[in-house]
C-alpha cells in the first residue's frame, strides 16, 4: 500500500498541526482570561479585542508554524517506547517493479489503450520493496500507516472531521435561516424610523449604508451581514416610543461600526475546527459578551442617561419569546444570556466606557503578535536524545534477524542521525534482508555521510540488498555517487538497473537546484544510455525518469536519444518516450510526434495527440487536423484537446 503512505502522512501532519495550534491556542486562551481577570478595569471594547485576537489566533498558528523556522522544543515522550505491531514485511504475490513505481501483477502488463492519463508516478518508497529473492520476490512494507495497524488514529480523525462537520453545518443552516428571515421581511420605509437610523448613523460616523426590515420572526432587535448589514425589528416595534428606537439603533449601529458580525463568524469558524476544544466555546461566548457590551457603551457614550438604557434593555429582554430563535451567527440585542452582568456594567458609573481607538489596536495587535511568533516557531518534538534511542541502536547487534530488522525500520522510521553509525555497521550482518534495510533506513535518514559506505557496500552479492543501496543513494541526492551507480547500469539485474535510472534521476534533480550543470548533465546523459538497455523495462524507467527531470533545452545528447528511442520495439516504450516528450514540452520533438500520428497503433496515436497539445506548437495544428479523421473514436477525441490546447492563449 505505498501509493497510500503519502495520504496517510498528509493527514497524520494535519493533525499534527490542529494539535498544536489546540495546545498553543489554548495556552493563549489562558493567557487571555488571565488578563481580562487583572485588568478589570479595560473597557469592554479593549476586552472584546483581547479576546478575539486570542481566539483568532488558532487559524493563524498553524500557518506560522509552517513558515517559521522550527525551535525544537523535546518535550514528548520517545516514540520507540510505543512499538507498533505488524510492523515487519509479510509475503504476498506481487512483484514491485521500479520501472512503474507501483505493485503489479505478475506477467505481461496490457496497455487498455483508454483516455486516461498515466503520468510518472513519484519513486517507490523503500519500505514498500519486496524482501527475498530477485525474481518472484513476494513484498509487504512497513509502510506509514494502515487500517488494520492504526484504529486510533482512523478513528480521531473521523471523530473530530464529523464534530467540524456538524458545527460547520449548523453554522451555514442558520445564516441561510436570517437570509430567509430577512427576504421575508418587510423593509422599514416609515420616516420616523429612517430618520433616526440616519441621525444614529451619523452621531457614529457610520459611512456604510444599513438595511431596516421588519419581521414577524424575530421578537428581539437583530443585526447581522458585514458588506450589507441588515438590523431586524420585530413587528411590535412599531409601537415603541421614540428613545427606545433610539437606543436600539445606536445599539444595533455600533455593532455594525467596530464589525461584530464578522468577528462572529471568525469565532464560529474556530469553534467548528476545535469543537472539542471547551476552551474555545468559552472564548466565544466572551467575545459575544464583551461584543455587546461594547456596543452599550457606545449607547451610553452617546449622550443616553445609563438607567434609562438599561430599563429600555430590561423590557426587551422581559418580552422575549420563544418565536424565531436567534441565530448564532446574529447578534441579538437584549438575548437573556449574559443580561445580568450586562445590565451591572450599565449602572456602574466607575466602568470604563473607552472606545477603541487607533492606538490601543495597533499597541494590542501587536502585543499579541509578539507573543504568537515565537510560540508559533516551538516545535513539541520527541526526546530525541541518545539515551531514548539507544535501545533502538542496541537492537541492531541482537542475534534474532527479525529484532535486527525491526529496529532498522524503527531507526529508518526515526530519521535520526545518532542511528547512522550504527546503520552503516548494519551493511555488512549476515542476514541479506537486514542489510537491505538498514540501506533503506539510511536512505530514509538522508545523512551524507552514509554514502561512502553505501557505495562500499555496492558490491553486496544479493540482488535486492544492492538495489536498497541504489534507492537509498538516490534518496540522498549526493552527486559523488554519480560514478559509481553509472557502473551499476551494467548491473545483472534489471530491477537494480532500473533503481540506478530513478537515483541517478534524483542525483539529476538535486544537481539542477543547485546549479552543478557538470553533474547534471553527466546523470541525464547516464540516464539516456540505459535507453539502449536490454531491458524493456529499464528503457521504460529512463524514458519516464527523463520525462520527469529533463527540461526544455537541457542536456540536447539526452534529447536525441529520447527521440531515437520513438523506434523502439517495445510499445510500452515507446509509449513512455512519447509521454516524456510531452512533459518535456521542448518543440523539437514536433515532427517525430506528427510521424506517430500515422503510426498503425490507435494507442501510440493518442498519445502524440496528447504530447503535442502538452507542447502547444501550432506547427502541430494540420497534422491534428488530419487527425480528427482517424477511425479511432478516442485518437479524434485527444485530437480535438490537442487542438484546443494548441489554439489557447
């Protein structure tokens, strides 16, 4: 199951990075509550900030930790303590050929000939290589994770993805229920209401537009939307006295000023990712308060006498009912929830009613920023010490060959750097299996300092022990083994040959990035001499490997062996070669690709068509024309990507 292990490390970081931003978050959370209960005498918008920007800070340190450099921090216990089982190779009857990357069954692979494209798939992982003979050699690895072998980690995840579903769900249930509520409505056009919306807006300096709508649904003044905000009013509201609709705009108004909407749905969002988390539905719940009260200061701040607010704010409150609940999206103005602590900080005249301004934001801002980078860049990691490896080490000299094995892959699965000495000693065991995984283990460390001995170990007798070598060269990328696997092409066996190509690929790809044009040159040209090979398979794997490195203008020797390799007498070659030249997308290949498509073969036929839309020179443009009288139902319809391809901008 290697085609799986890059999905299951996908998800496995995932969770590794909600984890995280889980235990960092909620030391910000922490750090949050503590100061809101020091300095009590912050303004509730000072406090409404605090609070939001802690809460925030769970989408954001997941990002952080990405770009920032890593501060290890070895806090976890050594993952060697927990051993998992079913680790080790079991038989099976398959054979994993190098040259397709994937396992296969046994015998003659049949082209289908369909529409559906077979790109070069990414290199075998050494852990999913067989372990035995050279032929039939039957094949399970230790790979990432499986099913069977990992419940617990199946099981989090479908937990945690089915609780953010819900949450998630019943979040966008309920911003779909106030937009009905709100088409149902009937916009507020009486001029009383609608000059002192406008008198409202203005003694807040509120330059965006604001809806009224008027709803039987609602029995409770409501605000909600951030480009277009609507505020709600219940039917009776019609017969409220002037100061009441007074305080209920100024109110609903402020809400719309600092933008509670969308700090509510940003809480919502985070709420819904760390469901489990209560912590955060704490925070939520504080920044709705904190939100509201802000905006009763703004009421206050305004010129409304504070007792006569809160006898406004109390019998709208008394005369709630239960139709149309609230969604938790909206913000509702006098919802029961919190009222007490509301109407409290009304009628305390020592309160702090400070608005917030430009220069608390920035200072805040970014004193929470200079908290968060740092603790975004702390990387909980094993205790990676020498201690906590080292049983791992000594189980390299036990006398049973299934422990030695084991605790290579453990090593391997580790990537440690105190294992390679240790590994590199494990080349010469006894046991041609254990040598062949400690070079994968070794190739899986990445550590350079492997390579002398790997090459040494080049000439190892068993067939699969010298392809682990190659492959855990390739893997290390270290182009002073360029000399070396170019003599391992002249190797017995097929399959080492075909892991010479990938390396020396590798090698090829590595040079590139680093701009060490002799070495790269030498590995591409390497590369193209094993498309003379005796080998079908091997010719195969080069043509892939240099479809998958060569580049447009690069290494023209390598090229022009690409190209003469379109004679070859295998079709699964050629087919590769046609595939590789598409990927190239260098024009020289134009004219060999148009002489395919008079090829006899339907199959190679529509693989030129793909090649040359792939390349989009319009010097293809007659010969696909041509094509689209073909008899093959599926060269005609590549014909017409092509030329789609052909003629886009």
């Amino acid at each position: 199951m290697a085609f799986i292990d890059p999905v299951w490390e996908s998800l496995y970081a995932g969770m590794g990075l909600l984890l995280d931003a889980t235990l960092k978050g909620s030391l910000i959370l922490l750090f949050a509550g503590a100061l809101s209960v020091i300095a009590r005498g912050l303004s509730a918008a000072v406090r409404h900030l605090v609070w939001s920007l802690a809460l925030s800070s769970f989408l954001v340190l997941p990002l952080l930790s990405v770009v920032l450099p890593a501060i290890q921090l070895p806090v976890l216990p050594d993952s060697s303590l927990f051993q998992r089982e079913a680790a080790m190779p079991v038989r099976r009857d398959t054979v994993i050929s190098v040259s397709t990357m994937q396992p296969v069954e046994t015998g003659e692979q049949e082209n289908t000939g369909g529409l559906t494209e077979n790109r070069v798939p990414e290199p075998v992982d050494a852990r999913s290589r067989p372990v035995g003979d050279d032929k039939d050699r039957a094949a399970s690895a230790p790979g990432f994770a499986s099913l069977a072998s990992f419940p617990w980690f199946v099981w989090a995840m479908l937990v945690w993805a089915t609780g953010a579903i819900y949450v998630i769900s019943r979040l966008l249930f309920e911003i779909i229920i106030i937009m009905r509520l709100t088409r149902r409505g009937k916009i507020v056009t009486d001029r009383e209401w609608t000059r002192e919306l406008e008198r409202c807006r203005e003694r807040l300096n509120l330059d965006r537009p604001v809806q009224l709508v008027e709803s039987d649904q609602v029995s409770m003044p409501v605000t909600w939307g951030f480009h277009s905000p609507v505020i709600l009013i219940p039917t009776e509201s019609a017969e409220w006295p002037q100061e009441r609709r007074r305080v209920v705009l100024l109110h609903e108004c402020a809400h719309v000023k600092r933008g509670d909407y969308l700090h509510n749905l940003i809480c919502q969002l985070v709420c819904a990712l760390n469901w489990f988390n209560p912590l955060v539905w704490i925070a939520a719940r504080r920044v709705l308060t904190e939100s509201e009260k802000a905006c009763d200061d703004c009421v206050i701040n305004s010129g409304v006498e504070a007792t006569s607010y809160a006898g406004h704010l109390l019998e709208i409150a008394s005369a709630l009912n239960c139709r149309g609940r609230v969604a938790i999206t909206a913000l509702g103005m006098a919802g029961r929830t919190g009222l007490r602590s509301r109407l409290l900080a009304i009628l305390n005249q020592n309160s702090s009613r400070q608005a917030l301004t430009r220069r608390v934001l920035s200072i805040t801002t970014l004193s929470v920023i200079t908290a968060l980078v740092p603790l975004a860049a702390v990387k909980f990691s094993e205790q990676n010490t020498s201690s906590a490896i080292a049983p791992t080490i000594a189980a390299l000299s036990d006398e049973r060959s299934e422990i030695r094995k084991r605790a290579a892959w453990q090593l391997g699965e580790r990537e440690d750097p105190l294992a390679v000495e240790a590994l590199i000693k494990s080349l010469r065991d006894a046991d041609p299996e254990m040598r062949a995984m400690s070079a994968w283990a070794l190739g899986e460390i990445k550590d350079r300092r492997a390579v002398g001995p790997l090459l040494a170990a080049l000439i190892d007798d068993d067939v699969y022990s010298r392809e682990m070598i190659v492959l855990a060269l390739g893997e290390i990328e270290d182009a002073i083994a360029i000399a070396a696997l170019v003599d391992r092409l002249q190797d017995a066996s097929q399959d080492v040959r075909s892991a010479t190509v990938w390396a020396l690929g590798e090698i090829a790809r590595r040079a590139r990035s680093e701009r060490a044009t002799e070495h790269h040159n030498r590995a591409l040209n390497s590369i193209a001499a094993a498309l003379r090979d005796s080998s079908a398979q091997v010719r195969e794997t080069s043509a892939q490997v240099l479809g998958d490195v060569l580049e447009s203008g690069e290494a023209p020797t390598a090229f022009e062996s690409l190209l003469d390799s379109l004679r070859d007498g295998d079709q699964n070659v050629r087919t590769s070669v046609i595939r590789a030249l598409g990927e190239i997308e260098d024009p020289r290949a134009i004219e060999s690709l148009i002489t395919i498509l008079r090829d006899e073969s339907p199959h190679l036929k529509r693989e030129a068509a793909r090649a040359l839309g792939e390349i989009g020179d319009s010097r293809a443009v007659s010969a696909l024309i041509a094509a689209l009288r073909d008899q093959n139902r599926e060269v005609r319809a590549m014909a017409i990507w092509a030329l789609d391809e052909v003629s886009a901008p």
